[in-house]
C-alpha cells in the first residue's frame, strides 16, 4: 500500500551501489517514505524495493515516476553525467534534491542546475559527506581559534588504490572529477576561504588500471592569499592514506598534522622568553601536543542528509547547499582544464 502522509515523499533516482546508504538514511526516519525507485535497468529498481521491502513503485525513468506518484522530494543517487537531466527534471517537477556528489560531470552544467534551483524556488542539496568527520572539524575549530597564527599553506596528500569497477575507470579524470571534490571542499572547509586560481598537473602512471588519469598535483591560490596544494593518486601501490587524505596545515607559528584519521597533532613555537636553557641562538624550541578529537553525534552521509532535512524544516540553507558546492565543483573542473591548458587559471 502507498504511504502518502509521510512528510517527504521521496522518488530514488539510481539504483547503484550508493542507493544503499540513502535508502537506509529514509527508511530510518519516520517522515519519510520511499514511494518511487528509479533506474534505467529495471532489475536493479527492483532488487532495492526486495532488499527494503519497500511499498514504492519501480520505473525506468523520473518523469514517468513524478507524473505518477506524489513526491515532493528525489534523491539522486546516479552517475555524474546523469545528475543535471535528473535533477533539473525534479526541480522543475517541485520538487526539491538531494543528490550525490559531484553536482555534475561539467562545470557550465553545475552552474545550470544552481540556476534552476533558483529559478524553480526548490532546493538542491549536495551530499558531500566527508566534511562531516571528527578529525576535520576538530582541525577546522584548532585553525577558527588561530592557536598557531596565521595559516599560510594548507597541504593534501591523497594516495589510495581502490579497484573500482564501473564508470570511474572509464572517465577522463576520476581521480579529480570523482573523488577530489571532498578534498577539496575540505580545504575549504578547514579555511573557510573559496580558491582565486589554480594550476594542476594531471598524469596517468604506467601501471594505472584507469584509462583516466588516476593521479593529479594541484596548486591552489585561496582568497587570503594561502596556498592550498593537493597531491593524489587512485593507483597507489602502497604507503596509504585515509580516505580523507592527510593534511598538513603551515601557520605562522607552527604546523598542524591530521593524518586524515584518529591522530591530530601540532608543534608550536616556544616565544622567546619562555625557551629553555638547551635552545641556542638560531633555534627555534617547539612544543609538541596532541588534540582530543571532538565528538559528533552524527558522522558522513547520516550527518549531512540530517542536516538537509533540518534545512528543509527551517529554512536555513546547509553547508553543503549547490549555492555553496558551486566553489568547490569549481575547483575541479578549473583544475582539469588547468591540466589540459598546462596554463593557471583564474577561477
Ligand atoms: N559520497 C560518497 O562518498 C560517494 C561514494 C560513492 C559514490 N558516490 C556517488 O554516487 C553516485 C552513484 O554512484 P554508485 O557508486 O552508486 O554508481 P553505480 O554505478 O553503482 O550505480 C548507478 C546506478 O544508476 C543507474 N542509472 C544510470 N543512469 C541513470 C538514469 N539516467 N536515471 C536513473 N538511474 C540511472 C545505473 O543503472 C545504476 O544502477 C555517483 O555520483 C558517485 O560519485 C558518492
């Protein structure tokens, strides 16, 4: 039977491995109900509604769902080159979405889609889940306190080799195009500051199981003038990272690690005065201390659709509102032409 008196009413575009999470996220909450699932391959739209014994409809595409079922929200959940035709299609219907990262495979299409948000009065949310980890927020709380001055150079290391299969091996760029963008808009996170220009080497090793290029180096100048540098690879053959890279933040009195998991620790510089008797003239004396991670009671996806949902209620737009991912989608395709260029670019 459908479930029509639910407060959202929600139509699952894509029906992939990350309809999962999100499908999880609603049936957890009593003001939702899934009334439609929706994805080109049928069988996958009905493997979903078996799997959650969910009530919802399947179809093969979003305008038959909206013009049959009355949904006032959608979840996108489908490849990137699908997200503006989907979204756009939902938005215009009234409707408003949540959709996964990255807001589109184009940036002129991310502009669009922020345009028809507008346009249409409906929201448009982004997932972008990795800005919801202790480890990041207690940085960016340690660098909102400016406990070791002024920063001046924020640096990213990414190096993993997940063996995907799907559209990330077939893409130009999966490494910035797909995954860059949480680090990126972690950095901007962590500074608060959008990115003014940037130049970005991007490179296929020999060894990448990609047809894309797997591995990029990026410079980023931030609107105060520090700089942002990013170094990742999607074919790393060892020597890790966490999923949330691993930063290194230089200020002007000392440096800041987070290595992208439990551990964040800084060194200080000792003021003059306070030095002992061992630090000779031309030394500098550094403390060094651990920071407690702060807690949170939600973390990643859960936190992030929280967050929207709480949007939607009143009003107040979220972190990661297309308004404010616009900056950060722009870092990633202003880098990929930068590497296709070889020029910086302005962004
Ligand atoms: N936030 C994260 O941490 C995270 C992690 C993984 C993937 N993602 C994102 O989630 C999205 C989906 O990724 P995935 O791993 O589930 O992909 P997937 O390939 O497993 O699933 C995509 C599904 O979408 C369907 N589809 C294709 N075109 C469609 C269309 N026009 N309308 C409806 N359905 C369509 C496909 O048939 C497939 O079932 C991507 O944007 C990806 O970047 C985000």
């Amino acid at each position: 039977m459908k479930d029509t008196n639910k407060e959202h009413r929600i139509i699952v575009v894509g029906c992939g491995a990350m309809s999962n999470h999100w499908i999880q996220m609603a049936t957890r909450r009593d003001d939702c109900a899934i009334v439609a699932l929706v994805d080109p391959d049928l069988a996958n739209a009905k493997r979903r509604k078996d799997d959650y014994s969910l009530t919802a409809v399947t179809y093969s595409n979003l305008s038959e769902a909206l013009a049959a079922e009355e949904a006032n929200l959608v979840f996108d959940v489908t490849p990137p080159q699908y997200h503006q035709e989907t979204v756009m299609t939902a938005l215009k219907a009234g409707c408003d979405v949540f959709g996964e990262k990255p807001m589109s495979d184009t940036l002129a299409e991310a502009e669009r889609m922020v345009e028809c948000s507008e346009a249409t009065g409906r929201e448009y949310f982004v997932m972008q889940n990795r800005r919801y980890v202790p480890g990041l927020w207690t940085l960016r709380e340690f660098l909102v306190d400016k406990r070791l001055g002024t920063v001046g150079q924020i640096s990213a290391d990414f190096q993993l080799g997940p063996r995907f299969r799907g559209f990330r091996t077939e893409m130009d760029s999966p490494l910035i195009a797909d995954m860059a963008i949480h680090t990126f808009d972690a950095a901007r996170f962590l500074t608060g500051q959008n990115a003014v220009s940037v130049y970005c080497h991007e490179f296929n090793p020999s060894w990448s199981w990609y047809k894309g290029a797997a591995n990029a180096v990026c410079i980023f100048e931030m609107e105060d003038g520090s700089v942002f540098d990013y170094r990742g690879s999607w074919c790393a053959n060892g020597m890790v990272t966490s999923w949330e890279a691993q930063w290194r933040v230089s200020c002007s009195e000392g440096v800041v690690f987070w290595d992208g998991g439990e551990r964040l620790d800084y060194e200080q510089i000792v003021p003059e005065g306070c030095r002992g008797s061992k630090s000779g003239t031309g030394t500098i004396e550094l403390k060094r201390e651990n920071v407690t991670l702060l807690p949170m009671p939600l973390t990643g996806h859960d936190a992030c659709v929280s967050e929207m949902f709480a949007a939607l209620q009143s009003g107040k737009r979220p972190q990661t509102d297309c308004r404010d991912n616009i900056h950060s989608i722009r870092m990633v395709y202003k880098a990929i032409e930068s590497a296709k260029t070889g020029k910086r670019l302005m962004l």
